[in-house]
C-alpha cells in the first residue's frame, strides 16, 4: 500500500473510532430498550416498534416484512431517497432500483444479521437482577438477550447511524442492508429467508452478528431435530408379561443413540479442526404412555437433538442409528415448526439444517479480516460455530458468502445473568461501522 492510501485509511479508522466512541452510550441506550421488551420467540412486535422508531428519527429507510423482520436500508447520503411508507406498496420496487444504482456506482451490498427473539428468563428469582432491566456491572451488561444477541443488535443499528456521519467525509464500499429477524431461536433461517423472498434480496455477503468473542465464524455444523417413537402393547403392572413395555424399546434407542455419539467422537476426536466433521446427537426429553404407575406403557417418545456434520443429512444420521445393535422397532419423526409470528404468519419449517463453511481462502474472509486487524491492530482469530444460526439459509440455502462476527460469549448465551462484555460491544459497533468504508487491497 502508498503512502498515501496508508494516511487515507488511517484517517478513517480514525474517524470511525471517534465517531463510535461519541455514539457508544447512545448503542447502550439502545440495547437497554431492546433488553426491556420480552421479545420471546412469535412475540417481538415490542422489540420491531423499537427499532422502527430508532430507523426512522434518524431519516434510515426501513420496512416491515409481511412476517414481522425488519429491514433497515443504510444508503451513501448523497443518494437521498424519497422517504416511503412502513407498509408501501412500491417498497420491493424502491429497494431495486436504489440497489441496481449502488451496483451501477461499484458498491457491494453487505447484509447484517441479527435477531429480535430471546429465549425466556423462567427462574428470574435466580438472576442477581431483573433478567429484562439492562445493568451495567464491572465492564459487563447483564439482561437476558445481551449476548444472545441483542448486544450485536444495538451494534448493528447503531452503526447504520454511524455512517450517515462517516460518508460525509469518506466514500462508500458497500450499502448495508440490516436484516433483523423474528423467530430466530425456534425455527432458524425461516425469517431470514421470508425477509429476502419478499424484498428480492440478493447481497454480495452476509455477516452473522451471534456472539463468537468478536473471532471470525466462518461456518457452523447443521442442526437435525427429530422424536423417536416406539409402541407396544399395553398391559396392568401386575402382569406385565401380558404387555410389550414401550419404555424398555426406547431404552435400547436411547443406547443406540449413546453408541453412535461415542463412535463419532471415537472417530473424529474432540479437536476444533475436526468440528466439521463429527456429528453429535443427544436424547432430551422422555415420555411414556399412559402416564400412569399402574401400566406398562405402549407409546414413548423422546426428542432428539443432533449436530449434523459437512454432508450429514437426516437419511445418513438415521442409517446410522438404526445399523446399532440396540436399535428397537422404532418410528423416526422429523420435526416441523408449524408455530405463528406475532403478525399471525404461520409456518412449516422443517428442523434440518445443512452445515455450512466459508473458506479462509475466500475473498470475503480476506475483507473481513483485513478489515478487523487494520481496524484493532491485531489478527482476528477464527473458527467453526458449534450451534446454529440464520446462516443456515443465506449460506446453506441461498449459497451466500457468509461470515460471523459478534460480541458476547457463546457458552453465556441462554444462561441465568446473561451478558456482554462492553469491551468487546464497543469492538462490534467500530467494526460494524468501519466495514462500509473498507476497501482489501488485492
């Protein structure tokens, strides 16, 4: 790089920075309002009227899907578009034609993704403070949903108002298209994918704002739900030889299920380099009927949660459990989420999911960790998401470039004191708001 490219994007790193560290207080401000709406999955209409009113005191277009997501545009401000209606009817027209003139111009279009929903806070006797009031505390914000992920939320709007102040002194890379969705915790990429059908959305890239200790996500193992049915024949416990014990059947899947976790883990090992290869499938819930001490029950069931590994797919993961030699007479029952948004929209959304990894030698991984080292002096880390996320859809689905990057720890998210470290919160906004402006040397 010249000399002069190298005092440019010093300029702007540290204008950025500046800029973000004016605006910090008002990205926990907001955070906070998003922590105190009890935003559980199918209930979010609280959390969208927040940010439809954050969007739109700040003049940034933004749109409600048919489902509930919300769609904020983040325009270079020289393009000044007529402003248009929450519900416009020419807002899919809009959004192409102001695309089709930032492609025309040389942009990109980068997507951010986070979601409204939360999981609940059903023990809040166990909190050391209301799990829906955001509170500062030694460097952390604790609430439920700081990490999981509205600390990454707040970050991502707030960076869309970042560089409207940015773009008035530096020249845009990318319009940002902020993506932020319902039902995320219960049915993932279902939202993320109806937000793109109705708007005809077709970004270059798609960063993921899910807690990752602000590394670099570069994929993460499917995800496979499934119950496992087994029946017999009912029968008194006096007698019970009379009967054909159900519960005994799912015992022998339950160990079958045991076997073939173990053997993948024999196999694979448990090092980080070979997450994408083994799959992990853990039995949850058991239940029997009839649901009484006096009978031997005919029907149990248990629920099934795996990890599916790089072309694992729910016909591979059920050969395999049924070549056990446990395996009893069993019923295999994929699940669907068939739940409603909190504007009435049903579902049918089957739960399996592909796993999905972007390459450290792809262009976009190069951007973004260019991008993180010119802006925090230092390599990023990366690595492999062990759980799920909406990138089952842009990535697995869409075949998107998609990459992950957000503050908060993973094992903290869904936990009684939940929270985000403002360090790292800090981190995301400066990084969310310097990735419009950034440009990777070849």
């Amino acid at each position: 790089m010249d000399g002069l490219k190298r005092i440019m994007l010093q300029d702007l790193t540290d204008k950025v920075s500046e800029i973000c560290d004016n605006f910090y207080e008002n990205c926990v401000a907001l955070l906070a309002r998003l922590v105190a709406c009890q935003s559980i999955s199918g209930n979010e209409r609280e959390c969208a009227e927040v940010l439809v009113t954050f969007f739109r005191d700040r003049n940034i277009p933004c749109f409600r899907d048919s489902r509930g997501s919300i769609l904020a545009v983040s325009l270079p401000r020289q393009f000044e578009p007529e402003p248009l209606s929450e519900h416009g009817e020419n807002a899919g027209k809009w959004l192409r034609v102001e695309l089709k003139k930032a492609r025309d111009k040389g942009l990109k279009i980068l997507a951010f993704n986070a979601h409204m929903d939360v999981v609940s806070a059903e023990n809040p006797e166990e909190w050391t403070s209301d799990p829906f009031w955001a509170v500062r505390r030694n460097g952390r914000i604790y609430g439920r949903g700081t990490c999981d992920m509205k600390g990454a939320l707040a970050a991502m709007a707030m960076s869309m108002a970042v560089a409207r102040e940015v773009d008035r002194d530096f020249d845009r890379k990318c319009v940002v298209l902020g993506c932020f969705c319902t039902e995320e915790e219960v049915a993932e990429g279902l939202a993320f994918r109806d937000l793109f059908e109705e708007f005809g959305l077709k970004p270059d890239m798609v960063i993921l704002g899910e807690p990752s200790k602000m590394q670099i996500a570069r994929g993460q193992r499917g995800k496979l739900e499934i119950m496992v049915e087994t029946s017999g024949v009912c029968a008194h416990t006096s007698v019970p030889e009379a009967g054909d014990n159900a519960a005994y059947k799912l015992a022998r899947v339950l160990l079958a299920i045991e076997n073939v976790e173990a053997e993948e883990r024999f196999k694979f090992g448990m090092e980080p380099n070979n997450t994408m290869k083994r799959s992990t499938v853990v039995a949850t819930t058991l239940k029997s009927w009839p649901n009484s001490k006096s009978f031997v029950p005919d029907k149990a069931m248990t629920h099934v949660t795996a990890r599916l590994a790089m072309g694992e797919t729910l016909a591979t993961l059920s050969k395999k459990l049924q070549a056990d030699e446990n395996w009893p007479d069993a019923r295999i029952i994929p699940i669907v989420y068939r739940g409603k948004s909190y504007l009435g929209v049903e579902s049918d959304w089957n739960a399996e999911h592909s796993a999905w990894e972007t390459e450290q030698s792809h262009p976009f991984f190069g951007f973004l960790a260019a991008a993180y080292e010119e802006l925090c002096a230092e390599k990023p880390v990366d690595k492999i998401w062990p759980f799920s996320t909406d990138g089952v859809y842009s990535a697995g689905i869409a075949g998107i470039p998609t990459l992950g990057i957000g503050p908060g720890h993973e094992e903290i998210a869904h936990k009684t004191d939940e929270w985000v470290s403002e360090d790292e919160l800090k981190k995301a906004l400066k990084l969310y708001s310097f990735l419009p402006f950034f440009r990777a040397e070849k």
